[in-house]
C-alpha cells in the first residue's frame, strides 16, 4: 500500500509540474503574442498620433521618426521628433531624441489614473525669422495647440512632466555673434492635475536647472498652475549666478551700445498669474562691465524714438494695481561708462572709470520711498567722481535730488570736449565740477559750478598756419586766462550757471531727465564759463587779443 500512495504521489505531482508548465507556457505565448502585436503595431501607431497631433497644432507642423508600445508598463515612446515652422521650415524650432507617456502608478492609491510624462535630451532652435513669424501671426500661444497635441500622445491626462538634459539656442543670422545658449536644462513639474491636495492657486511644484551662456548658473523654485485660463499661472524664487552679460553686445548694439564683458548674478521673486504680475530683485549685480554709448546724426530721431517709448512705458506701468516692479538693490562693480557723440565735429568722448553704483528702493509704486542711487568713479580716469540721487516715480514725471561732485580732473584727458566745443587744447590743467539739481513735477531747479586751475595751452607750432583766426584767437584768449591764473593767489577760476525753468515735457522720464541735466548744464555750463574767464583773461591781461587780431 505504501509503494502504491507513492507512486500515485509521484504521479499527481507530475501532473502538477506539467500544469504549471503548461501555464508558463500558455502565458508566454501569450506575451509572446502581445509583444509581437505590439511591434506590428508601432508604425501604424505612429502614423496615428503624428496625424492627431498636427490636426491641433496651428503654425507648426510634427516629424516622429519612430513609436514603441510597451506593454508590461502601459507606457509609449515616440523617437527622432522633429517639430518645424510652417513659414520657416528649416532649420526645424525643436528636436526630441525621445517623449514618453506612462501610467503614474503613485496616483492610483489616490484612485487617480493620470500620466507621466518625459522629455528626453530635447534641443530648441529660435531665430529671428522664427520670432517674427510669431509677431506677424498673431496667435497667443496657448492657442497653438501644443497642450492638445503633446495630450495625443497618450490617453491619460498628464500629472507630472520632465524634462532631461534640454538645450535651448538662439540665433541671429543677420548679426555675427555667438549663439545664445541655455544648456543642462532639467525641469520637473508635478501634480499637474492636482491630484495630491485640494485645489488651490498654484498646485504644481516646479524646479528647473540650467547653465546658461557657457558658465552661469540658473536655479528656479516654485509653483505653477497649468490649467489656469486664459494662460497658465506660476510664481517662484529666481537664482542666477555668473552669468556672462557680453552676450548681450549684439543686443546693445541695436540702441548704438557697444557691451564688453562683465558677470551678472540675480536674486528674487516672481509671479505671473492672470490675476497679478509681480517681479521683485532682491539683489542684483554686475561686474567689470563696459559700456559704451555712440551718439550719431543718422541715428538721432530713432533715439529719440526709444526714448519716448520708454517714457511712455514708464508712465503705463506706474502705480498700476494688478503690476509689481521692484529692484530691492542692484549693485554696478568696477565698471566703465563712455559716451561718444559724433554728431560734433570734432567728435568727444566722455568717460567713468573704475565705478561702482549702487541703487536701492526702485518701484513702480510712487507711495513708496524714493529710489536712492549713489556713485564713485573717476572722470576721464582721473577725477574722482561722487555723486548721489534719489527720486520717486508718478504720472506727471516724479521728483528728483541729485547732487554731484567732480574733483581734479586732468584736463589734458579732456581734449576732446576742449577741441569739440572750445577748438582749443591744453597740456596741462585742473578740472572740477559741483551740482545740485531738483526736480519737481516737471520744474528744474539747482546750479552747475565749474572750477578752472593751472590751464597751460597746447603750444600750436607749424601747425598754427592752418588753424582758422577763430582758433588762433581762442588759443590766445585761453593762454591770457593762464597767465592771470598765475597771478592769483589760489590760481584757479571758478564760474556758476543757475538752472531754473521747466522740462519740454512735464512728464519725462527719469532717466531723460538725467541726460537732459548733463546735455544742457554739464557741458554747456563748462566751455561757456571757460570762454567768459578767457575773455577776461583778455582784457585785463598782456594784449593777447590785439597780437592774435595782428597774426591773423
């Protein structure tokens, strides 16, 4: 009886491995079968959701080179997208190596079926051409269909999206500089859909990483709501560290600025929701940056044009309710300030150097205390620059205090203003400057007091003969003031011109108020005084006048 329990065991277990290989067999055939479909479907799929995709998208048109269905994780690969402008189809705006879609397993103990979303490696190509195809179109962009088609991938709403190792490059063919390059680009954003708390403004968490311009540094944190109407709203704190500024030149270039190195860094807050638009710098800073401005004829009414624009935009945005503006403090670091104007004949250009500015409090808010700037430089590299302003914005224009202080130039670093305004030139001399300036609600008032010593006048040599009467005199004019300067016990010469009146437009901006002040009281307080001493210098001195008549 035992031998035949045994062998009747022996037999049921046998029976019982063949079952279970019979099963395993059963249902690898059957992923066997699954996987095959899967393949024979991939094209087809393909096709399908290339179609869909641009049935949505206006303006733009999709390339996908490949898609794979997986079905062991219920998710899909689409490869090789190819993404181009209709106007301007080559090069193409965007390249993906691969986006995919999944089941986001987390949500369903949320009884949730939502998505998961990736962007593998994708690079983004803008250039002008690109840009101003979106200008002329006119189509916001949360019309273009990007949410519907990127939803046609994959049959579940998307809760959370990725995007590995992205780059982003900026092109423009017309001007020969370097791409504008945002590389290393992570981003992920999550509970898209709000599945994880109740509604609230801005459910969705969102971090970014990137390098930006080669070397700089740029962190994102904060919150997002991707559903929002009419446009997505999100908010957040900004990092930027190190960033290179001179890929800005072409830029600068086009409001006749020339831009030469320099490093920014950025903190602060930003929100753009469609209720409310904030953008707060808690601090900002720039090093060794060099600017340079050039002032020409052709380009003066263009200028002119900038400059209303900016005013005009300064008025739209002060005190508007639902737009914050601040910066907290931006600090300028041993940076240099030159401005050329060509449209004097000789042409002058007027230099800072070695400058450090600091401005703190600037708002678009004009119940808020005034901004304060302050400044320390050299003038023409040498004058030792102090200088401090503070003003408040508003409708009619705001107020304005500035004061400046300008001590021991050498005024043989000025020859350019001398020849430009004066058709003189020293080789030796002493410049300074003092100024207080207020400005309220469009009236002007202060003074600009210029101060002259140790002025010794380039000797003309061979080539006074070709100098016109005019200069021949001024020289003599210029070389009498000298010689009475010597004479004096403290040998200088200080003049002062008042300044009182009204601006031409009550409600000029800030900004043109600065170069208002130093086009009308900086350098037409200077060579004026100076011409007014000379002329002095003339008739209480040694008859320089009556020798230059004769020469001439």
């Amino acid at each position: 009886m035992g031998f035949l329990k045994r062998v009747l065991g022996s037999v049921r277990a046998t029976d019982l491995r063949d079952r279970r290989l019979w099963i395993a067999a059963a249902i690898a055939v059957v992923v066997g079968l699954v996987y095959a479909a899967s393949f024979a479907v991939d094209e087809p799929l393909r096709r399908s959701i290339e179609r869909r995709m641009n049935d949505r998208l206006k303006g733009y048109t999709v390339h996908l080179g490949g898609a794979s269905l997986h079905p062991h994780g219920l998710s899909i690969d689409l490869y090789n997208v190819i993404v181009v402008q209709d106007a301007n189809p080559d090069p193409p705006v965007m390249r993906i190596a691969r986006l995919g879609a999944s089941v986001q397993w987390p949500a369903l103990l949320r009884l949730r079926l939502v998505a998961d979303a990736v962007m593998d490696r994708p690079v983004l190509y803008v250039n002008l051409a690109h840009l101003k195809q979106e200008v002329k179109e006119k189509v916001p962009v949360n019309q273009r269909g990007w949410q519907d088609a990127l939803e046609q991938i994959y049959p579940l709403k998307i809760n959370k999206f990725r995007v590995k190792k992205g780059e982003v490059t900026y092109v423009d063919p017309a001007q020969p500089f370097k791409p504008l390059r945002i590389t290393r680009l992570d981003a992920v954003a999550e509970n898209i859909r709000n599945v994880k708390s109740r509604d609230n403004e801005l459910p969705s968490p969102l971090s970014l990483t990137a390098v930006v311009f080669d070397q700089g540094r740029l962190q994102v944190e904060g919150r997002a709501d991707f559903l929002a109407e009419p446009y997505p709203g999100i908010a957040g704190h900004i990092t930027l560290q190190r960033m290179q500024v001179d890929y800005f030149e072409p830029v600068a270039r086009r409001y006749n600025a020339d831009l030469k190195g320099g490093l920014l860094a950025v903190s602060g807050d930003f929100e753009f929701t469609p209720a409310h638009a904030s953008a707060v710098l808690h601090n900002v800073t720039v090093e060794g940056v060099h600017v340079e401005y050039v002032h020409r004829a052709e380009t003066a009414r263009t200028e002119r044009q900038t400059g209303a624009t900016a005013a005009q935009t300064g008025k739209q945005v002060t005190n508007r309710p639902d737009l914050d503006l601040a910066i907290e403090r931006l600090d300028l670091l041993g940076i240099s300030v030159a401005f050329v104007n060509e449209t004097r004949q000789p042409p002058y250009r007027v230099l800072f150097t070695d400058t450090n500015v600091r401005l703190t409090g600037l708002t678009n808010k004009s119940g808020e205390a005034p901004a304060r700037v302050s400044m320390r430089g050299k003038f023409m590299g040498s004058g030792a620059t102090d200088a401090s302003l503070s003003f408040r914005p508003s409708e009619k224009g705001g107020t304005l205090d500035m004061k400046v202080s300008i001590e021991h130039t050498d005024m043989a670093k000025m020859n350019d203003l001398l020849r430009s305004f004066g058709k003189i030139e020293v080789t030796a001399g002493d410049f300074s400057l003092f100024s207080e300036v207020q400005v309220k609600d469009g009236v002007i008032t202060g003074y600009v007091k210029p101060l002259f010593k140790g002025i010794t006048v380039a000797n003309a040599g061979a080539a006074s003969e070709e100098k016109t009467f005019g200069q021949k005199l001024k020289e003599h004019l210029v070389s009498g003031l000298a010689k009475v300067l010597r004479n004096r016990p403290r040998r200088e010469v200080a003049t002062k011109a008042d300044l009182s009146g009204r601006l031409d437009n009550p409600r000029t901006s800030v900004v043109q108020i600065v170069v208002k002040l130093v086009q009308n009281a900086f350098f037409k307080a200077i060579l004026p005084g100076f011409d007014a001493e000379s002329g002095e210098a003339s008739r209480a001195g040694d008859g320089g006048s009556e020798r230059a008549s004769r020469a001439g």
